[in-house]
C-alpha cells in the first residue's frame, strides 16, 4: 500500500530542521515507497543540502520527492485530497488553512462513523533523558478534537529510534578515502595519520584543539566545509607541522554521510549531523546545541550515559561545548584512550543498529492506528 505524507517543515536556524525532514522524506519515499511531499518555508536552505532543488521553484520533485514552498497562498490553493500521514518536524505548527482542513475532515469522519482521518505525528528533538520515554506516542491535548501524536526519537526500545537507512554499514565500510580528492584534498594529504572533519558552532574551541593536535607526533588534517565559521582564520598555517587544514565543497546531504565515513575523527553538532557520526562507527566530538540555563549538558550527560562512553571522552565533550578543549586531548586522539573510544563508538553503533529505525516506527505506528 501506497501511503501518502505531507512532511511540514519551519527553518528556524541553522541546517538541522530541514536535515532531517529531507532525509525522513527521501527515506520514506526511497525505501517504504511512500509518496511524500515536504512543504518547507525556506526552499533555499534545503538548496544547500541538495542541489538539485531549485530555491526559485515553489513546487518542483527531486529524489522522487515532492518539495513544496509553504506559503499561505499555496497551501490555500492545495487542491490534493489530505494525505493519511502528517508530520510536523520538530513539532513546527502547521499553517492555519491546513489546520481547518483537519478539523473538517475530523468532524465529517465524527459524524458519518466512516473514513480515517489524517493520522498528525509531532516529531520531536531527539534526546537520550529517561523522560522522553514517558511522552512519546501520547497525544498532544487540544481543544479542536484533533488528535495529534508526539513522537521522540530515541536511543532505546520505548522511543522511536533513530533516522537509519537500510544500508548504512554497507556503505559506511566502502567509503573511500581517494574520494577526498575529488573535493580538491591533494593526493599526498590523503594518507596523513589523522583525517578530521569540522562541522562546528563558531565558538568551538578549534584554536585550542589545534595547538594540542600540534603536539602529537603522527599528522593531522582538518577538512572544514565552505561556510563553516571557526576560530582558525586567524592562525597562521606556515606555524604548523603537524597539522593541516583546508577548505572543502559544503557537500550535498549524501555526500556529506560519505565524509563523516570515510575520515577518522568527526566534529559534528546538533541533531542530524551527531546521528550520522554515530552511524559512521568512528570517534567523534559533539558540539551540542547550547540550550538556556544549561540544559544541554543534562542532555549531553543522558547521552554519555546511555552510549557508555570513556569519562575521559564525556569530560572532554562538556568542555568542548563550553568552548574549551581540554588538555587531554592530546592524550585521546593517540594510545590506548583512543582505542577505548573506538571500541565505545563501535559497540554503541552496533546496539542501536539492532532496534528498529524511526521510519519503520513510524509506519508501523500508523498501520496499528488504521
Ligand atoms: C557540513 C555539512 C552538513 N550537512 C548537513 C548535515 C545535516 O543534515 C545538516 C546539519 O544539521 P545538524 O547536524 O542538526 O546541525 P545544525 O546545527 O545545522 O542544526 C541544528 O538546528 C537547530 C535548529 C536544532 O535545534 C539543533 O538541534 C540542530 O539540529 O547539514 C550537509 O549536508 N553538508 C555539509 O557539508
């Protein structure tokens, strides 16, 4: 059965609103053969991820999925019939005139006992907190007798789990690293010891990282997508023997996956960068969304725990996120501490490979509910 999806999708800041919701779209289309569109206020963002979209286009289809802009007007002239899944990413809110097509379509199902109405899924942050299990698929209360679902993605079996293709171990141990060249890394910098990539929030203490990594006899090569904001610009590279850094393409969304597969450390954020690391199998720094009063350390130290990771590793990580690099780093990246690491990353990939991905989920959760 073909299911039809409309994923809704508010850019608030940064990448990681529409990151996500482009690779659920494409995941559910790809490999559930689902028929789905994305409505998504700044179509020029996801233009940034995949570049075949065209941010001048308001309707167009790439990856064999439907991206609409949403805007009032369009939305208003939707001459489709309702779709029977809709997820609002991230919980954003969907547009007013969508809204009373749900309550419309809600109260004729009410009144005439037949039909389903469009089953509403809240796709929430992630978060490894214990308490993320107590709320996820219960219903968000309102007032209008719809009846929208939360749903958490997660870490353990009471959650929704995590964005995962098929695939992912696959393709993750093919990757390549002569393929770095073809982002314009030179041939003879594709064999240093130490390959890291940089997708980081502007204060993350690079600089520091950098002078440590100095110190380690063995080489280092930082890629850093165009537009990545660091503390580096200031440094001079003719300084620094053993390490190296250079600019590369932003990559297209797929592209990127086979980056974080193919180096040996990654520096990742928010929310969809920080999966994919997981996936990938390898070591990696978190530079995690700064939440008010502290917040996101209670979250980081949720996941820590769960993943199981080296003291040494959560230490270094809170710091990072406070912009400081602490001085063991040094020590991690190289001996036994990294080998602790990776065996920490590998098993923790390993556990949660074996439950089931949030798509999958996701069907499944709407075929018990129809
Ligand atoms: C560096 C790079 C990233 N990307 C992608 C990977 C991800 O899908 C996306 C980045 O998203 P994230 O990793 O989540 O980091 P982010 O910092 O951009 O997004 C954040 O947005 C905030 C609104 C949320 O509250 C945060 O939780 C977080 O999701 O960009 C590429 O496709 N190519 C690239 O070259």
């Amino acid at each position: 059965m073909t299911r039809r999806i409309d994923v809704f999708c508010q850019v608030i800041d940064n990448l990681g609103d529409i990151g996500v919701s482009w690779r659920l779209a494409r995941q559910l289309t790809q490999e559930h053969n689902c028929q789905v569109r994305l409505w998504v206020d700044r179509i020029e963002s996801l233009n940034r991820l995949e570049p075949a979209v065209n941010p001048a286009l308001q309707k167009q289809s790439v990856s064999g999925v439907d991206i609409w802009l949403c805007d009032d007007s369009l939305v208003a002239h939707d001459s489709r019939p309702l779709p029977d899944l809709v997820i609002a990413a991230f919980s954003c809110d969907l547009p007013g005139v969508y809204l009373q097509r749900l309550i419309e379509q809600r109260q004729q199902v009410d009144a005439t006992g037949t039909g389903s109405p469009t089953l509403w899924i809240q796709l929430e942050y992630l978060s490894a907190q214990p308490w993320v299990e107590g709320f996820h698929l219960q219903p968000s209360l309102r007032s209008d007798n719809l009846k929208p679902v939360y749903f958490f993605p997660g870490f353990t079996a009471h959650t929704g789990g995590l964005i995962r293709e098929q695939n992912i171990v696959a393709h993750a141990s093919v990757a390549d690293r002569s393929w770095l060249t073809q982002l314009g890394v030179p041939t003879e910098m594709v064999d240093v010891r130490r390959i890291i990539s940089v997708f980081t929030y502007p204060d993350a203490p690079l600089e520091q990282f950098v002078q440590q990594l100095e110190q380690l006899e063995s080489d280092s090569l930082l890629l850093i997508p165009e537009g990545i904001r660091t503390d580096l610009a200031h440094l001079d590279p003719g300084k620094f023997s053993h390490v190296h850094w250079t600019t590369i393409p932003f990559l297209r969304q797929t592209d990127y996956d086979r980056l974080l597969a193919c180096t040996d450390l990654n520096l990742v954020r928010g929310e969809d960068s920080f999966v994919r690391a997981i996936w990938a199998g390898k070591p990696f720094i978190w530079n995690i969304y700064r939440q008010q009063e502290r917040e996101h350390h209670h979250k980081l130290q949720a996941w820590l725990d769960r993943a199981r990771m080296p003291d040494s590793v959560g230490k270094a990580m809170h710091q990072w996120s406070e912009g400081c690099a602490h001085p063991i780093w040094k020590k991690l990246v190289s001996g036994p501490d990294w080998y602790a690491w990776q065996q920490a990353c590998l098993a923790h990939r390993n556990e949660l490979i074996s439950q089931d991905s949030l798509s999958l989920q996701l069907l499944r959760f709407y075929d018990q509910e129809n």
